[in-house]
C-alpha cells in the first residue's frame, strides 16, 4: 500500500481542459484516491460544486505554479501528478522538477517540443536511475501517432516476422480549438523557439543522422497525392510535434534492443477523400504557410486578439459532435503492407485529449505493475514507450477504436 495520500493529483484542474479531467475522472476514476489542485482556491470549489456529489469528498490543494515549495508539498503527496495547465514551458517546469526529485509519475497535454528537449537534457538520467515516468505529450498530441505506429510495427515484427520499414498516419477530423492550445502556439514564437522545433529528431538520443535520412524525415510542407491511399494529402498541422515524438520512441526503443526497423520512418498528413481532395488539400497548406508567418510576423498581438484566451473553448455541442479518424498504412521490410485505424466520437482537441490524457495517469496508478519495462523503466519517455499496450487496452475499453491489420 503507497504511503502516500493520493494516487493521482489533477492539477489546473480549474481551467477549460483541467475541469474536462475532473469530469472524467468523476465518471471512470473507480476508487482510487485522487484530488484536484490549481492555483486559485474560489476557482477549484466552483469546479466541485458545478460537477456536484461525484466529487464532494475530493480534495482541493492549491499551490501556484511558480512557487516551488507549494509545490513540492503537493507533488510529495501523489504517485501520480496529471498536469493540464499551459503553456508547459512558463507553468511545467517546476512541477516537473519536483516530480523527478520526489520520483512521482507524470502525464501532461504538452506540443511543446522544445521544452521538452529541455527537460530531456535535465531530467531524463535522473528520473530514468529512479524509475520515474515523466510522459509528455499525452492528448491527442501525441497519443494517437505514437500509440499507432507502435502497435504497427509491434504488428508487423510478430505477425510477419520482420521489422517495419515505413508507418503513415492520415487524419480526419472536426471540433474546434481552445485557448490554451493557441497560447502554446504563440509562446513558441515569442520565445524564439520556432527555429529550434523545426528538427525532425529533436527530441532523439544524440545521434548522427545521415543525408538520406534527414531526407526521408524532414516534413512536407505542399498538398500531394497519396498513392498508397488514392487520396489528396496535406501536412497535418501537429506533425512537427507528433513526427518528433515517434521518432524518439523508435530510438529508445532501439536503445532498449527493440526497435521497430532498421531504417524505419514516420510521417502524418491531413487526408482528403473525393475527386476534387486536391481543393482542400491545397487549401489547407497554403492556410498553415501563411498562419504561420503571421506568427512570425508583427501581427501576432493582432491575432491573438481576434482567437480564443487561455479558459475560452468550443461549446459542449461542438466538443460533443467532434470526431477523429487517423488511418495507420504500415510498410514491412519484405514490402508488405499493413493498415489500421484509431478513431472516436469527441472532440480531439478536448475530449479525445481528456480520454488520452486522464487513461494515461489511469495507467500509471492502476495498472502499475503491467507496465513496459517493468518497474525499473523511468526518464523523459513517450506514451509508447511508457505505457504501450497496457494503454491501448484501457482506451479500448473506454470506447475509442484501435484496430491493427485488419
């Protein structure tokens, strides 16, 4: 039994996304012991007295993100500190430290790739010598490219017997976007970050990378046809999150001896079905460019006040009627090929990422001792690398659909 007095704490859980969690936790948590914290003590009882009887008994801990000591009294009593509150790289980092110092586990919704190199360089020996999880990238950036290609190429190794050569992930999708996703997107550019993301192995072991290879992984910046799938394609506009994240799963794995091919790529687009996909397609990537130099531009204060604030989000009905569908086209070294699909109803950026984030923490408190690696498996890791399977299953079970080579 843990000495602990919490298996999971929710901190931010006042915010657009935190109160999501509180939610879910209300309905799917079963009797673990878990507790909801923030900065602001009004905001966090208005949380439990909106979402009612499921969470009365539940404790209210606050700390602010920048006092450290607050902090540490909060994370010194979880096994498992769930984090929703962003920009992760002006509100983590703290959290993050006493995490690795207290050798608590911790899942977050961070696209922020640069930060997390940061804590990579940081903290990924200590937590990794402790057997500390510390697991970025847990909504729907980066669960769906990382959890997918890993159970392809898991796929293809054990049923084909042979390594993966190639996984593509095309998306599909409808919702809308919340201030806070947005807030992250701004501080990559007022932070002078955006140049240092743009490396497509950012966030990979130290490691020499050949032409070829760099060629095969930078990401694809016009619309074009897809010939494996028949259909017009764009660059999906987290894919330099997402690209990043697999590639440092394949990595550690191949640290680990089980990587998932020798020369194995990964690569994500935006997919669009029809004869005239090539509008849209088009369309879209033209919409990315010129967003994001405006990002660059002088007319970031302008756009920011013309998009949602950090707390502002879409309307239940929105969250509610969204969707996703991210079909998975594997390539084995002997050439075959291999498809699969992760799909749900829900908004991807709200509620897909609540379920992916919430199932996470889920794995980390219930289902501890199935995990990959076994106990010994700590440091910066992926959701592949530190929950793998044992997710998949609970997602599953939670009603979203995983299916590989079928």
């Amino acid at each position: 039994m843990s000495t602990r007095d919490y298996d999971v704490v929710l901190y931010g859980a006042s915010g657009f996304t935190g109160k999501q969690t509180v939610e879910y936790f209300a309905q799917h948590a079963g009797p673990i012991r878990w507790a909801i914290a923030g900065r602001n003590k009004a905001k966090l009882e208005a949380v439990k007295t909106q979402i009612g009887d499921a969470v009365k008994p539940i404790d209210v801990l606050v700390a602010d993100s920048q006092d450290q000591a607050a902090i540490d009294a909060i994370v010194s009593r979880t096994r498992v500190l769930l984090t929703t509150a962003g920009p992760f790289a002006l509100y983590g980092t703290k959290i993050v430290d006493a995490c690795v110092r207290f050798k608590t586990h911790y899942v977050d919704i961070t696209g922020e790739t640069v930060w997390a190199k940061e804590l990579i360089d940081r903290y990924h020996a200590q937590a990794a010598a402790d057997g500390t999880r510390i697991i970025p990238f847990c909504g729907f950036d980066s669960i769906p490219s990382d959890l997918g290609a890993y159970l392809m190429a898991r796929h293809i190794q054990t049923t084909l017997g042979v390594g993966c050569k190639q996984v593509k992930a095309y998306f599909q999708m409808a919702g809308g976007v919340n201030g806070g996703t947005l807030a992250t997107a701004f501080n990559l550019y007022e932070s002078g970050q955006a140049k240092q993301a743009r490396d497509p192995f950012l966030l990979n072991p130290p490691s020499d990378h050949s032409p070829e290879e760099q060629r095969r992984n930078q990401d694809p910046t016009s619309a074009q046809y897809d010939q494996d799938f028949g259909s017009w394609v764009a660059p999906f506009v987290m894919g330099p999150i997402n690209t990043r994240v697999v590639r440092r799963s394949n990595a550690l794995f191949g640290q680990w001896q089980t990587g998932y091919g020798a020369n194995f790529a990964y690569q994500e687009y935006m997919k669009f079905d029809g004869g005239f996909g090539w509008m849209p397609a088009t369309g879209l990537s033209t919409g990315a460019a010129l967003f994001q130099v405006a990002l660059a531009s002088p007319l970031r204060p302008l756009l920011k006040s013309m998009l949602p604030a950090p707390g502002q989000g879409p309307s239940e009905k929105t969250m509610n009627e969204g969707w996703f569908r991210c079909e998975l086209l594997g390539v084995a070294d002997n050439g075959q090929i291999v498809r699969g699909v992760i799909k749900d109803q829900g908004d991807p950026g709200n509620r897909a990422t609540v379920k992916f984030l919430c199932e996470s923490a889920l794995c980390l408190a219930v289902n501890s001792n199935d995990l990959p690696g076994g106990s010994t498996r700590g440091g910066l890791l992926t959701p592949a690398t530190a929950l793998g399977d044992v997710l998949a299953k609970r997602l599953r079970d939670a009603g979203m659909t995983i299916e590989i080579g079928k």
